[in-house]
C-alpha cells in the first residue's frame, strides 16, 4: 500500500514537472512560430497584412529591407488609427535613417499629422520635399497625402490638382479610383471657379479638368452651346482621362467648318486706345466690303468681358473677331466661347480650343521669323543684342528657341542698358559665348564629338532687337569694337527699326537688313493709295493695324482649311500660315537698306 501511495507520488511530481517545462518553453517563444525572412517590397505598396507582421519582418530583415518594413509598419499603424505607436516608431526611423532616407521618413511624419487633423502642419512638411528626387512611387504618395490635405482644408480645386499630378504614377484600378476622386471634387465646384482656375500655371491635364468641369458642371446652359464646348473640348483632349465623363458617347464630333453670317467684332473704341481700334475697324470694314456678313462691334474699353460675350450671343453672332487687349483675350478664354473666335493678341495661357484662334504683331512672332531668315541665308552663330528690359529678354528668348530648334545650338545673348554704357556693352557682347557653353551645357553641334562641349564659335551675324533710333546709334560702335575697316557683320532687325524709305540717305545704316510687312513696302499700291487718301495723316504704326484688322477678316473663312495645313496664304502682313494651336504665323518680307530705300536683298541700285 506503502509502495502504491509512494509511486502516485512520484507520477504527479514529474507530470508538474512536465507541465512546467511546457508553460516555461512557450514564455520564452519556443513553440512561436519562426518568422522568415522575405524581400521588402515597395515601400509605398497597397498594404495588405496587419502592422504586426510588418513589424515582425523588419526585426528579422537586414540591410534597406529594415527601412522598408519599417516605414510599411508604420503606414499600417496609421491605416489602424493608431497614430500614437506610430509616432513612437516613426523617431527610431529617423534616428537610423540614411540621408536618401530622411524624404521618406518626413512623408511619414506628414501622414502622421494628417491622421490627427492637422493638415496645415502636414502640407507645410510636404512643401519641404523635393518630389523629384523621390521614386515614381513615394511621389504617388506624396500627391496622395497633399490630396488629403487639401481636403481636409476645404480646398477641392488644390486637392484635385494633387491627385492630377498623381494620376500618371498610378495604373489599373488604383488610377481609375484616382480619377473617380478627382471627378467627385470637381463636381463641388462652381462654374466661376472653375474658369478662374485655368492658366498657365498649370499643367494641359488640369486645365482639361477645369475646363471639362466648368462645362458639366454648368445646369442652366442651353443645350446647343453646351453641345458646342464639349465638341470643342473632346477636340482639345483627344486622350485625357476625364473623357469617360462626356456624355452619352466617348467621342464626341469635333465642331463642323464655320461660315458666318454676323460677327462681332470687339474693340477698344473709346478711352485710350480708341485710336488704335479705329485703325482695325477700318481695316475690318474695307476688307470686308461687297461681302452679305453681317459685322457689328461692341466696345472693350471698360467692359466685362463675360457681358459682352452674352450681349454677342444675345444679338445672334456666330463668330467673333478680336478682342485686341491681352488680358480681354485671356477673360474672353474663360467663358469658353459656343463660336469661333480669331483673338487679335496672344495671351501666356493659350488653351487648344478647336474653334478659337490667335491672330497678332507681336514683336515675339518677328524674331522668329528672324531666326528662320538668318539660318536661311547660311549663318552658324547669331549674336542677339537687346535691351535688358522684359520686352528684350523676351523678344531675345523667342529668337533663341527658334534658333535652336533650327540649328541644335544656341544663339549668343547679349543685353544694353544705355547710351552711356554701350561700347562697353558692344565690347561684352562680342566677346560673349552661346548662353548654354557659357552655362557648362553638354551640346552636340555638327561635326563635334557627342557628349562634350565643342569650342564656341565667334558670333558671324548680328539681330538687333532696337527700335530706329536705337538702330542709328548702336551699329556704328559695332563698326569701331570689331575695326571700322571689316566688313560689316550681317545685321538683322525687326520692323521696330523701320524708316520710311525715301528720305536722305543714313550712311550708318548702309546694308541693314529689315523685315516687315509686305504692305510696309509694295505690297497692295492701290488699296494703300486709298487708304492714305482717305486719312492723309496716317502713320506707319496706325497703316499696320489696319492691315491687321483686313487680314483678320480676309482669313475668317480660311481657318480651319490653314490650320489642317492649306498652303500659305498671302495678305498685307505677310505669308499667313495657321499652327495646329491655332496662332496664326507670318512669313515677313526682308528688306536691305541701299542709299535711302529698301530694296530687295541682292537687288542692285541703278548706277548713277
């Protein structure tokens, strides 16, 4: 009995002796399960697994996998609302993390605040990163956590711009929901808004947006110019994403060839610039002499350009010529016109209407047909010589694009302040190297080896972006830096520079080449012989407005045959052209001054 009672004994103490080794194994992590090892994947990845597991992989991972478990953890800490642990792991991260790293880590941290409904803090982080230099993905990221920002601050219009941004980082159906968010933000937004929000400041894709938007979302259109705009913007954006939201039909026709049969005409005919209207209106009206269309003109000078749109469409217009000031051109843009419209001036903004056009004598339009004429008559290296003042610099970077679109290199840029400083000015310039050598650039010119930059060459051609008195003064210290004894460098102007011929020979100006318009010199003696006839006290800048004006309205039916490439077209300012954005584009006529008057180039003077 003894024996039995001793044997139960010594049975229970090793089963408690079993059992405790069992509890003891399974506290210590024993009989855990082991974690394996994997390959981090995207750090900005959908997230599918718990923070725990995250967590789990970066306490065995090793090398970058580390960081990147860590940062998904995180992302799912905040995907959990718990905010607080990720905080806490979020200063470990950044402890440890590696310069390149650091962006990341500052994403993290703007994510963090956002989950606590602190989006200013937020959006003031993300200002602070360089998106460029984050990968595809992070970028994607980033856009998301702005997007979110923004929203959270009531602002749908920056918040979509966000996910615009965003939506070409993304594919399949994380872009389709990308694209359903921007749609649901844009439908909150007023049509005035919306129009306000165009620009040039953004990118095609989200002036598309607004534009598409401001239209949809506009209830109390009538349904022929409601019509009218969404043809017009499905020709505008053959591929844009918002496309999906056209209705009825995922391509909509593009709007039919115009023929009209009353055009407005808008015009400054009062106030400070009534001059410069009447000029046009008269070169409107002669050109449109014999012709059944109706023409009626209505008053820029003070208007709101939305009213006199309206009152245009109110009083049965089908087309509208003008307006001629940059800032009516750009106000008329936002109304998104149901008509044609030829604009007489080119605002920054110029969106791709289907129907709209962009018709002027900007003195841009000059130098690029200036850099088209030099390349024409053989030069390699054109010196620009301007005035350092807004118009100079931009008159001189439109001479350069299109020089080097021509060329593959670029022009020599150099600027004049004033009288008292330009030989210095002629001596700098002359000495001056391509604006992209200068700059340490890589180019390849003709001949050169690829990949490194060949010597400069000296400047062979001179354009001077001058007016006449300018001209005068300026080329003879050209003649006296280089040596009075060479020849001249071949020098180019614009029709800023124009002299009336006939006058007493200017020996400084002997072998000036000039463009202008062909109405300037020969062109149309007759119609020029009535027209001073009747207004005798016409100058030259009054006679180039009203061969705008009558060009303008001799081009109204030709259109859209020259946008779609119809040979050029001659008219009193030029060869006329129109660009698949729809500007109209001249080809000048070049003039060389020979004793007084300018003659063809190449054409010889009588002998005397």
């Amino acid at each position: 009995m003894a024996t039995q009672l001793q044997w139960a004994s010594v049975t229970r103490l090793l089963c408690t002796l079993v059992l405790s080794s069992a509890l003891t194994a399974c506290g210590s992590g024993l009989l855990q399960p082991t974690v394996e090892p994997e390959p981090a994947p995207d750090m900005f990845s959908p997230l599918d697994r718990p923070a725990e597991q995250y967590s789990a992989q970066a306490n065995v991972a090793a090398g970058d996998d580390v960081f990147a478990w860590n940062v998904l953890a995180v992302r799912a800490l905040l995907q959990q609302g718990n905010s607080a642990e990720a905080r806490e792991r979020l200063t470990g991260l950044r402890t440890g993390a590696s310069l390149s790293q650091q962006p990341v880590v500052t994403l993290l941290e703007a994510a963090v605040l956002l989950t606590e409904q602190q989006p200013g803090q937020s959006l003031q982080r993300l200002r602070g990163i360089d998106g460029q230099r984050l990968a595809p993905s992070a970028r994607a990221y980033l856009r998301l956590l702005e997007a979110n920002g923004y929203e959270q601050q009531q602002q749908p219009l920056d918040a979509a711009r966000a996910l615009i941004a965003r939506h070409d980082l993304l594919a399949g159906p994380a872009q389709n929901n990308n694209r359903e968010r921007i749609y649901r933000l844009l439908a909150q937004v007023d049509v005035a808004s919306l129009r306000r929000a165009q620009g040039e400041h953004n990118s095609p894709e989200a002036n598309g947006w607004f534009r598409l938007m401001a239209i949809l979302n506009a209830g109390d259109q009538p349904a022929a110019r409601r019509s009218w705009q969404l043809q017009s913007w499905s020709g505008s954006y053959p591929d844009h994403p918002g496309r999906v939201y056209l209705p009825d039909a995922q391509d909509v026709a593009q709007p039919q060839a115009f023929e009209p049969s009353h055009i407005a005409v808008m015009l400054p005919l009062s106030g400070r610039l009534a001059e410069q209207g009447e000029a046009i209106r008269n070169g409107i009206l002669s050109a449109g002499q014999g012709q059944t269309t109706r023409i009626s003109f209505l008053d820029t000078q003070g208007a709101d350009m939305a009213a006199l749109y309206r009152q245009a469409a109110q009083q049965g217009a089908d087309f509208i010529l003008g307006p001629l000031l940059k800032e009516n051109v750009d106000a008329l843009l936002k109304q998104d016109p149901a008509m044609p419209v030829l604009a007489l001036n080119q605002p920054a903004y110029q969106p791709q209407l289907a129907a709209f056009y962009y018709f002027s004598l900007s003195p841009e339009g000059e130098a690029a047909d200036a850099a088209r004429r030099m390349w024409d008559d053989g030069h390699q290296q054109p010196l620009v010589f301007a005035p350092a003042n807004e118009l100079g610099r931009r008159v001189a970077a439109e001479f350069n694009r299109q020089w080097q679109a021509q060329s593959g290199r670029p022009a020599i840029l150099a600027y004049f302040n004033n009288q008292a400083s330009i030989e210095n000015d002629v001596r700098r310039a002359l000495n001056s190297r391509p604006a992209a050598a200068a700059a340490g650039q890589v180019q390849t010119l003709e001949g050169s080896t690829p990949g490194l930059v060949p010597e400069a060459r000296p400047a062979d051609s001179v354009f001077m972006v001058t007016n006449a008195a300018e001209t005068r003064y300026i080329l003879p210290y050209f003649d006296f830096v280089r040596d009075s004894r060479a020849a001249r460098l071949p020098t180019y102007v614009i029709s800023r520079s124009y002299i009336p011929a006939g006058e007493a020979p200017m020996g400084e100006l002997a072998g000036l080449r000039l463009s202008d318009m062909p109405w300037m010199f020969d062109g149309a003696p007759q119609l020029k012989e009535e027209v001073l006839s009747l207004w005798p006290e016409a100058n030259a800048g009054w006679l180039r407005l009203f061969a705008l004006g009558y060009d303008a309205r001799a081009l109204v039916m030709q259109l859209p045959a020259l946008r779609q490439g119809a040979p050029a077209v001659p008219g009193l300012t030029g060869e006329l052209t129109v660009s698949p954005e729809g500007v109209v584009q001249r080809r000048l006529q070049w003039r060389e001054y020979v004793n007084g008057d300018w003659l063809s180039i190449g054409q010889q003077t009588e002998p005397q």
